[in-house]
C-alpha cells in the first residue's frame, strides 16, 4: 500500500515533527522534493538536479560541476 501526503510548505511541511513543525519535507511544486528547517528552505530535489540554498561547510570535498 502507499502513504499519500499533501503538498505543504516551507512553513507547514507535511511530513513534520511533533515538537518542530517547521522541519520536515514538502512539495513546493510538481516534480519536487524540499526539506524544510525552522520555515526554511534547505534544498530542492528535481529531475534537473539538486538546488542547495544557503552556505553549507563541505568537509568530505566536492567534485565536479561549476561553481
């Protein structure tokens, strides 16, 4: 069987913690996948690739891409 959520956002994902709703997962548009921290953005997951927002600290390196 499937578990079906609805869309969210970044305020009210649909896939939250009882004790942090504003941290969890939504849908911000058809073909995304978003995690949500404290109301905000962390990353957008499409067919096109992976959106980071923000500064983030890379300890392991990155490879790749243009930057």
């Amino acid at each position: 069987s499937a578990i079906s959520l609805v869309d969210g956002s970044v305020g009210s994902p649909s896939l939250n913690f009882a004790n942090e709703t504003t941290t969890g997962v939504y849908r911000a548009a058809a073909g995304q996948f978003n995690i949500a921290i404290l109301g905000a953005n962390m990353f957008t997951l499409s067919a096109t690739g992976l959106e980071i927002d923000g500064t983030g600290n890379f300890t392991g390196g990155i490879s790749g891409g243009t930057f």
